[in-house]
C-alpha cells in the first residue's frame, strides 16, 4: 500500500493502529493518526513515541484542545473523523461492539468502501469482522482486493 502511496490512516490504538503507523514511517510512507485526546496528551501511553513520529513525520490530528484527556466518549467521535478521511476502511480485527464496527458503520453512512480481514468463526476478534462481511463488505483475501478499492 505504501508503495502505491496511499495515506494510511487510524486512531493511533494499541495493536494493528499502531503497527499501521509504524510500517508507514518505516517505509516513508503517509500517515494520519486522529487521536481522541489533546495532541499534548498520549494515549494510550505505549504509542508515546509514535505518536511523537507521527507529529513530526505525518499528520496527528485532534478536535481536542490541549490537555484534554482521552474520554470514553470521544473515541466514537473520533471515529467519525476516520471514516469521514478516508475513501476505504478496512477492519483487520473487531470485537463484536468495538470501535472498528463504528468506524465501519460511519463510513458506510458516507457512501465509503468497506473492507474486513476474515477470520476464524470461534475467535471473538475475528467476530466483527465476521458480521462485516456477513453484511456485505468485501472480505479482503490479499492485498490486491484491497488494491483493486483505488484503481
């Protein structure tokens, strides 16, 4: 994806967010992390020094002012801004009711593309991404179905 200079964007969370990032700065490629907090505040604290890379070699963004901290609310808020970025969403993992769902949904609502990693039926990170496709977005089997969204 980097290779073909997509913007990868997320919200910066624990697991394949950062990751995402990680991958995108290590290969100078784009990135946009929306975080749910002031950009003066990390969270989750794991992802300091990232988010940190992120300042200064991609894009961090915040409705937040500073020193707000991360509330339960904002994170579906800021979803809201993900979806609304972004021409492709794809769920690599959700739980049953996770951010990754809202994400989906909200991005479904502005007429995006919706894209989810299939996984096994008994796992219950796979279970969102599951329903996803059970609800009609395109399962992504390699990275060409996910290549094919752009061309």
């Amino acid at each position: 994806m980097i290779q073909q200079q997509l913007v990868l964007v997320s919200g910066l969370a624990k697991g394949v967010d950062g990751l995402t990032h990680q991958l995108a700065l290590k290969h100078h490629g784009k990135t946009i992390a929306v975080i749910g907090n002031g950009l003066d505040i990390s969270y989750p604290s794991c992802n300091r020094a990232l988010q940190t890379q992120i300042a200064h070699a991609g894009l961090l963004l915040s409705e937040y002012p500073l020193e707000s901290r991360p509330l339960k609310y904002h994170f579906p808020l800021r979803n809201r801004i993900i979806a609304g970025l972004c021409q492709t969403v794809l769920v690599v993992e959700a739980r049953h009711h996770s951010g990754s769902l809202i994400t989906a949904n909200l991005a479904l609502q502005e007429n995006r593309n919706v894209l989810a990693l299939p996984g096994r039926i008994n796992d219950i990170n796979s279970m969102g991404c599951n329903e996803l496709i059970a609800a009609g977005a395109k399962p992504v089997l390699n990275s060409n179905d996910i290549l094919e969204e752009f061309i």
